[in-house]
C-alpha cells in the first residue's frame, strides 16, 4: 500500500476467532489501518509483506506499538439493547416478562416523548456502552421519532457503530393507551421517515448509524403493522428486528393468535430477512431452525436476560452447531448488566445449567440435556465475528476488508480483577482470564472504523 493510504499500523498481540470455536493469537502481529478505517493488511514476523509494513509505517511515523501487557481484541458487538430502558437497570427483575413491560418499562419508555429526556438518558448510554468495549450495537429506541432519531445522532456523535429502530407497536389490546403508535398507518410512516432521516443525516454518508424496521414483538403489533412492516422490509433491504419466542407467555399468546410459531409467523409477514435479528428465539423448534436458516436471519442470544425473564435457556449449542448466525446482546434492562463480556461469561454458565441441569432432586442422569455445553470460545466468537455475522456486518474479526473496530484490553490497569501470570498463564488462558476478569478499566482504548474514541 502507499504512504498516504495509511491512517496508521499497530504492533502487538492480536486475539481474535477467525471462526466458530477457533481463537487465534499473533503475536507481534503488525496490523495496517487504510484511510477509510478498513483493515489493510495483518502479517506476523517472518511473513511476506511483514518488514516493508514495518519500513512503511515507521518511516510515515504512523507505527503504534501496544506494550506487552496489551492484547488486541475485536471490538464486541451488542446485538440486543433497550437503550430508554438504561435507567432502569437492575430493578424489578423480580417480575415476568408482562407484568415487568406494563408496569415498568411502557411507563418509563412513553417519558421518551420528551427529547431532553431523551438525550440525558442516551448520552450516557451511549458513552458507557462504548468504555464497555462495545464497538457496535444494535438498539430498540421507543415510539417516538424524535427521540429516536437523537438517539441515532448521539451514537454518530460519539462515533459508535449502530443499528437503531424507532419502536412500531400498535396493538390497544397488548399496549397501554398512554404508549402505543395512534395506529398502524401511523407507525408505518413514522417507521419511514424515520429510516430516511437516519440515512440523511449529516455526517452519515458512511452509513456508520443504520436504521431498523422494529416491530416491538407480535403480541404488541396489529396484523396490518406486521404486513406493512414486513413490506417495507422486502422493498428496502433494511435491517429489521423483533422478539421471538423469548419466553412462555410469549411464545403460547402467539401460537394462540396464529396457531403457528413466531418464527413460522413472523416470516409469513416476510419479517425473516438476511439483514434480520431475532432476540432470544429461546423456544424454536427444528423447523423453526431451519426456517431462520433458510432465510439468512440472525439471532439475538441474551444469556443474562434469559435467566430472568424467558423460562428457559436458548439451545447456543444446537444452533451454531445448525450454521445458525448467533451473537450475543445485553437486552438492556431486563438484562442487568451492560457489558458483552460479563454476557459471555452468563452465556457459558447458562449453557453449563442447561447441559448439567439444575434439579438437585433428579438423578444426575435425567437432570439435564447431554450435548448442549458451549465454551468461552464460542461466546468469544458470538461476542465479536458471530455477533457482525448475525448483523450482516464486516466486523469482529481481524481480517483485511473488514472495518478496524477494536479494543486494546490492558492487563495491567490499575486496580483490576484481571491478574496475568507470566510463569503461569499462556495461550487461551489469557482470553479466557479476560472474558472472565476484565472489565471497563480494562478497556484502554476503543476504535470504530478506524477513529479512536476511548483512550
Ligand atoms: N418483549 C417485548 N418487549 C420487550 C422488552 O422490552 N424486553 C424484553 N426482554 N422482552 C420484550
Ligand atoms: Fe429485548
């Protein structure tokens, strides 16, 4: 590459999951950034192109050294989040699923048809999402087109990656009247205009903040919203994304409504696209499975929220294991934590319970589900490549062509849980150490496309 093609190279450790279960770690690996934020080249000591990087680089003095105690990672990817939800974190989560939506999360969600509101609420957000390490995600707003379109801004702003939906819900028997859309035809064109501010805004020519087709969940949509929806869906390519079997209400009001699954019935709406993420799909069957894969679509797996609200535990194993496009999402609030790797650890421990079973009065043998374990390394790879995957995004991985989104996790921040031993760890314990250990201050620095925005 020439000179002025180069925004800058980095030195160092590098830990990515080029595939499902796989971790890769290069060491001294020299990584070019190309002026537009892609990745350009990654070569390790000794490969072809390796010295003449390095010369490159150095001579421009846009070569970056990481110190030994840094790694590289992907930056995570957060396919599920309730951004008006944010204030709400870690509160009634003694209650299920519908009585924790109509008693707490339409009262607060409906305070977002005021924008200022709105805009307290997101900033912060946004900004810690990001000291996170969450290079992109994917968010619910609410109904209102104003404060959803500050929350695409603000994301802009502060140079996150995201997919934001202004929320369609419009059904009066499932949606209180204080918060609903007046009604389909209303929502519908809400829904477009919203999508066409959020493509126009200045500043947005590189589509860094891209809009989503967001019917809420069947039960809160009317028939005539889910086939508008699905509609626009179908005409414009546009990403789309919805509940889908999260837990037991849920699942039986909507083989009640249509006498067939939510998968079986949001695709009749045309709702399952390749550019669509399903949340939690916790209860689909092998059809169900195999109509999401047919139809390119993405899931959601929200390991922390699951264990509160859903009933259940989704089947991670089955589905990767079927080519399933599986990432993982924080389901801000009704999951009460905002970090992807906290979300990485609950989605191991949730597959452990699922595998072992949880029933101390049952025999070992019939207390769980045989096969259905994953590890750390799967929830890495749903964290990072399978969470971009299920996005239909070029990220989480460090591979030339896909976008530079990056977090430098620091082993020797101040005042961390995350101790690494020299003599003692190597290898995949250092992921593990991290997935298991890091948290925000850990997080040195942060990339979005190239552009630094932590650190
Ligand atoms: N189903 C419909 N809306 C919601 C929501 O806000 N959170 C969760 N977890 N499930 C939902
Ligand atoms: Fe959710």
């Amino acid at each position: 590459m020439k000179q002025d093609e180069l925004k800058f190279a980095l030195r160092g450790t590098l830990i990515h999951a080029p595939a499902i279960g796989a971790v890769e770690i290069l060491e001294n690996a020299l990584l070019a950034v190309d002026d537009g934020g892609q990745i350009a080249e990654v070569t390790n000591p000794g490969e072809q192109g390796y010295a003449e990087l390095e010369q490159l680089a150095a001579q421009a003095g846009k070569l970056e050294e990481l110190s030994p105690k840094q790694y590289l990672l992907p930056g995570l990817v957060d396919t599920h989040v309730h951004a008006p939800q944010w204030p709400q974190l870690g509160k009634a989560l003694d209650r299920p699923l519908d009585e924790w939506l109509q008693k707490y999360t339409f009262p607060l969600e409906a305070r977002y048809a005021d924008a200022e509101f709105a805009e307290r609420v997101y900033r912060n957000l946004a900004r810690t999402l990001i000291a996170n390490g969450t290079t992109t995600a994917m968010y619910y707003a609410t109904i209102h087109l104003e404060a959803s379109m500050r929350l695409a801004e603000i994301c802009l702003e502060q140079g996150q990656r995201a997919l934001v939906g202004k929320v369609a819900m419009d059904n009066p028997e499932q949606c209180p009247d204080y918060y609903r859309d007046a009604s389909a035809g209303q929502g519908l064109e809400d829904t477009g205009r919203f999508m066409e501010q959020v493509l126009g805004m200045p500043g947005n020519a590189g589509r860094l903040v891209l809009p989503v087709i967001t019917p809420r969940f069947i039960p809160a949509c009317t028939d005539e919203m889910l086939q508008g929806l699905g509609e626009l869906a179908q005409h414009s390519g546009c990403h789309v994304q919805t509940h889908c079997s999260e837990g037991d209400w849920e699942h039986a009001y909507v083989l009640e409504r249509y006498g067939k699954t939510d998968t079986l019935s949001l695709d009749g709406f045309g709702l399952l696209t390749p550019q669509t993420v399903l949340a939690h799909c916790d209860f689909i069957d092998d059809a169900d499975m195999r109509v999401i894969k047919g139809a390119d679509t993405g899931i959601a797996h929200c390991p922390l929220s699951n264990l509160y609200f859903a009933n259940a535990v989704f089947p991670a194993r089955k589905a990767l294991d079927r080519g399933l496009q599986v990432g993982l999402g924080t389901d801000i609030a009704a999951g009460a934590n905002p970090g992807i790797l906290h979300n990485c650890q609950m989605a191991v421990t949730a597959s452990r319970a699922l595998e072992d079973g949880v029933n101390p009065d049952l025999p070992a043998e019939e207390r769980g589900t045989a096969g259905t374990r994953i590890d750390f390394r799967e929830a890495f790879w749903m964290a990072t490549a399978g969470g971009g995957e299920a996005l239909g995004l070029k990220v989480g991985k460090f591979v030339r062509g896909y976008a530079f989104d990056a977090i430098v996790v620091d082993t020797d921040a101040p005042d961390s849980n995350l101790i690494i031993w020299e003599d003692m760890d190597n290898g995949d314990d250092i992921l593990q150490k991290i997935i298991y250990n890091a948290d925000r201050r850990n997080i040195k620095r942060v990339w979005v496309q190239g552009e630094q925005i932590k650190g």
